[in-house]
C-alpha cells in the first residue's frame, strides 16, 4: 500500500474511501443549496476555481487537513461532528495518485514503499511538489517530483518551477493525516 494512505481504524478505511469516491460522480446534494455542483465535472472546477466549502458529505482521504479533528481549545470533542469534505478534490486527489508511483526500498533489515516526492519514513514521512510555470506533461511532472534536488531552494528555477510546497504526515489520537502545505523556505 503507498505510504499516502492510511491504516484502516474504526469506521475510517483508505481502500474503501477510495473506492466510494471513485464510484461516486455526484455527493448527497445539500438542502436548498443552488451552487450545488450538478456532474462530476461541475465538482471538479468547483474544487479547482471556486473557494473549498467542504459541505459534502463522502468520506475523504484524510489527506485535506481539515478533516483531522482536533481537541484542543474546544468546547466539545470535535470527533462527534459528522465529516464533511469537499467531493471534486477528492476526485482530482484519486486521479493524481496514479502519478505517484511507488516501489520498495530495502534500508537495513527492512523494506517499505517509497513514493516519488516522498521524504524519511514512518513518522517522519513527508511529501514534496513543485509548483510549476509552464504547462507539463504527466512526464515532466514526474520527473520534477522524482528530482533529486527536489528540496533543494531554488534548485529547479531552472526547470520553470516557481516553488515546492511540503505536508507532512501526522498522527492524531489513533489517526493519520497530512498538515497543511507550506512553501519550503528559500535560502
């Protein structure tokens, strides 16, 4: 399984998330709501040009920080509200999967799945992108984030790329998700 996805626990399963979203074209449409996307397609540009509402209702990935409910400073336990997130992201997610190839890697007595962008494992297991300023094909894309010098500020201004976003992976009481992406910080 690729180091993006997380360990089945309690109600919250990768494969099966990901194979609901992948069946699913439309969410539950919201009550009264006239924005609400109609096609596959409207949910798409919607995550892509519109602001993110997450009023949908499907089970995530777990890879938008926003669905990790956090306790602390709140009035009640957050993990009693029902999760809702935003459905044309999540489509556009499945889709760049397949982009990030995985392969084993042996590192002592051990072998594990490392993905293209990826850096340190386990619990310190990240992921880096390029932002680009030129169209790319699914080629060139994959060679940005297989780069060697991927992390390296400004190694790859060369190559058209305006910056390189990081997340990291996070542990939340028995729940993995990934922190909001940040610029990597030039030198």
């Amino acid at each position: 399984m690729t180091p993006l996805a997380y360990p089945s626990v309690g109600t919250s399963n990768f494969i099966k998330n990901f194979l609901a979203l992948s069946k699913t074209e439309v969410p539950e449409r919201r009550a009264g709501d006239p924005s609400y996307p109609k096609t596959a397609a409207e949910c798409v540009a919607q995550a892509l040009f519109a602001p993110w509402k997450r009023l949908d209702r499907p089970v995530g990935l777990r890879w938008d920080p926003e669905e990790a409910k956090r306790h602390a400073y709140q009035w009640r336990a957050p993990t009693k509200d029902p999760p809702t997130t935003q459905h044309g992201a999540n489509r556009l997610a499945i889709i760049g999967l397949s982009a990030l190839t995985a392969v084993p890697v042996s590192s002592g007595s051990r072998v594990h799945l490392s993905v293209i962008g990826a850096i340190g494992t386990g619990d310190r297991f990240s992921l880096a992108w390029p932002i680009w300023t030129m169209p790319a094909s699914l080629s060139a894309i994959r060679a940005l984030l297989s780069h060697p010098k991927l992390c390296e500020p400004r190694a790859l201004d060369y190559l058209g790329v305006n910056h390189v976003r990081l997340t990291r992976r996070v542990t939340l009481d028995r729940l993995r998700n990934f922190t909001h992406a940040v610029p990597l910080e030039t030198r």
